[in-house]
C-alpha cells in the first residue's frame, strides 16, 4: 500500500497539514519542523505527487533555460556547464526542474520560447544572454512572462530584473592590469557587437586607454564567436598587423585558449613576446600554457541568483524588479610581464 501523508504525519507527530506545508516549503513552518517531517518522508519513501500538487496551483514546477542561438557555442564554451551548475543549484533548492531550449537561428529560439509559454511548459525563464535587440525580450515583456536575463539588457535596464557583473569596470581594470606593466600597444578579441558582454567590455577597454592617454586602434579591435577557433582567426590577424600589440585583452578563457595554440604554432612567447588577460576564469585557465591570468567573474553564482530570484518572481508576482551585479577579481597567473624591449615595433611573425 501506498504511503500517504497521513502515515508522514503520525511517525513525525504532526498535523497532516503540516507535512503538506512542509512539501510546499511553507515559511510558515519552523526549520526544526520541517527537519523532522522530513526525516518521516524518507524513513517511510514517501515522495510527494508534485503533478497533482502543480495542477491544483496552476503551477509546473519548472523554469525554461534560453540558451543562445546553436552553432554549437553553448555546448563548447565551458561559460555555459559552470552557469548551468549555478542555475540547477538554485532551482533545486526550491524543488524547480529545468526545461531547456535553444535553436538554429534567432527565429527559432523565439519559436521555443513562445512554445513554452503558450503551452504553460515553464512558471519562468532565464534567459542565459544578452543582446542588444532581442525579440525573446520583447515577447517575454508583452507576456508579462516572468523571465530573468544574465547579462545587462539592452534597454529599459530597471524593468528587467538581470543579473550580471560590471563588465565595464571589469574590462577597464584588465587593460589597467597590463598598462600597470608598461603596455602600450594593447588589443582586444572579444565575441560578437551584437552581445552586451561585449559592447560593455569593449567600452571598458576604450575607457582604460583613453584614460592613460593612449590611442584607440581600431586595427587593434576584433570580434569572433566565442571559441578556439574564434580565438584563433583573430590572433593570427592582430599578429599580421605592421605594429602588432605586446598584450591583448581576451574576453574569453576559451577565445584565449586558441589564442595560445596560434600564438605557440607563430613561435611566439607568452608572456615574453605578448602578455595576455582572458575572462570567466574556468578550469581551462589554470590548466593552460602558460596558466592565463583571468578575471573571475563568478559564474556559479551568476547562475545560482538568476534562478533563485526567478523562482522569487513567480511565487510572488508583486516582486519589484532587481539590478544583481556579481563581483569580480582578476586573478593573476604566468601569462603577463612587462613588453620585450627587443621585440616592441618588430614583426613577431
């Protein structure tokens, strides 16, 4: 037979109400009352019918995941599996599932969403990017949908709650990193105009230099996906330059990963030839050759806040909007030092 709720109540010596409480994580119920029901539930297996539970409240239990559009980035960067960890963490906290979505184009990711939200799949969605005229955003905002954005909206910043980090200062401090060495010939890779990540680390990397009172090469600026590959492509053009830079500013550890295996194929020394600092600080950072000095911009926890105050969101629909901004550290490594005097103005390739 069965265990029911009635059974959870007589082994842990409360009301049956108070063990539907408890399921619900009612705030209702003391920690040490909840503790003891639910040392009941597991004594006797019982696990709670959340489908009958959801149906009665309207609810699914569930938050959709947006991730980019394919091309595979999402599943190569490893951006997206330490984001996912946060994400999951938060959302298992409150008994969430995840339903995840993406697609081949643009079209098709908003596709996906409107086929969650009209099909009552998801109670919210995180949306795992940002870019500067998304129509995801647009809908979700005609819905009224709860969604949370990681990344900074393009628009109407303090009507949509986001979470992410400050990524001009983040950026500006970087190229202040390698300035402080005595740079002066500084470049930057980063990922596609389109991305806020992008537009903002740029701005912090043009901040830094006009700052110092250097010049803004525009021949020292260019975008790639997110990948090696992008990583790569991009190097091998800033290194054909006449005056190629001494450091470079990437805007990410797995952009910077194929900057090392191009710079390394060229024969060209980091950090003795060119000095580099990447962003997000995952495993492969460490891992490198040399071990790239990154700046660690947290993103467990990017992930944990953005389902946690989500899940805030739909249980509570007078929720004010929120503005989270994640903190940052640059984490320093073997992959800066001052410029090589006898390789400064000189073709390295």
């Amino acid at each position: 037979m069965a265990v029911t709720i009635k059974d959870v109540a007589a082994v842990a010596n409360v009301a049956p109400s108070t063990v539907s409480r408890v399921i619900a994580d009612s705030p209702r119920i003391s920690e040490e009352t909840k503790i003891k029901v639910k040392k009941a539930m597991e004594q006797l297996g019982y696990h709670p019918n959340l489908n009958a539970r959801n149906l009665a409240s309207q609810s699914t239990q569930v938050l959709g995941l947006v991730m980019p559009t394919s091309k595979d980035v999402g599943f190569q960067n490893p951006f997206f599996p330490a984001v996912l960890q946060g994400i999951s963490e938060g959302a298992r906290e409150k008994n969430y599932a995840l339903q995840m979505s993406t697609g081949k184009s643009e079209k098709e990711v908003l596709d996906a969403v409107i086929q969650m939200v009209q099909g009552k799949r998801v109670d919210g969605v995180i949306l795992l990017y940002s870019n500067v005229d998304d129509q995801v955003i647009s809908y979700l905002r005609e819905q009224k949908f709860p969604f949370v954005l990681i990344g900074k909206p393009y628009i109407d910043m303090e009507e949509i709650t986001h979470v992410d980090n400050d990524n001009v200062r983040a950026a500006k401090e970087a190229t202040e990193y390698l300035i402080g060495y005595g740079h002066e010939k500084i470049g930057f890779i980063g990922g596609s105009p389109e991305l806020m990540v992008t537009v903002d680390r740029v701005t912090g990397y043009q901040l830094a230099l006009k700052n110092a009172g250097q010049e803004i090469k525009k021949e020292y600026m260019i975008h790639e996906e997110f990948l090696r590959e992008g990583g790569q492509e991009a190097v091998r053009e800033l290194m054909a330059l006449e005056q190629p830079p001494t450091a470079l500013v990437v805007a990410d550890d797995f952009m910077a990963l194929g900057v090392l295996n191009t710079l390394d194929e060229l024969g060209i020394n980091v950090p003795n030839d060119l000095s580099i600092v990447s962003f997000n600080n995952v495993l492969l950072a460490e891992m490198a050759r040399p071990p790239l000095t990154s700046v660690d911009i947290n993103i467990f926890e990017l992930g944990y806040q953005a389902s946690k105050n989500l899940i805030v969101m739909v249980e509570n629909k007078n929720e004010p909007t929120k503005r989270l901004i994640i903190s940052h550290q640059i984490i320093e490594r073997l992959s800066c030092t001052k410029p090589n005097p006898d390789r400064i103005g000189k073709d390295l390739t």
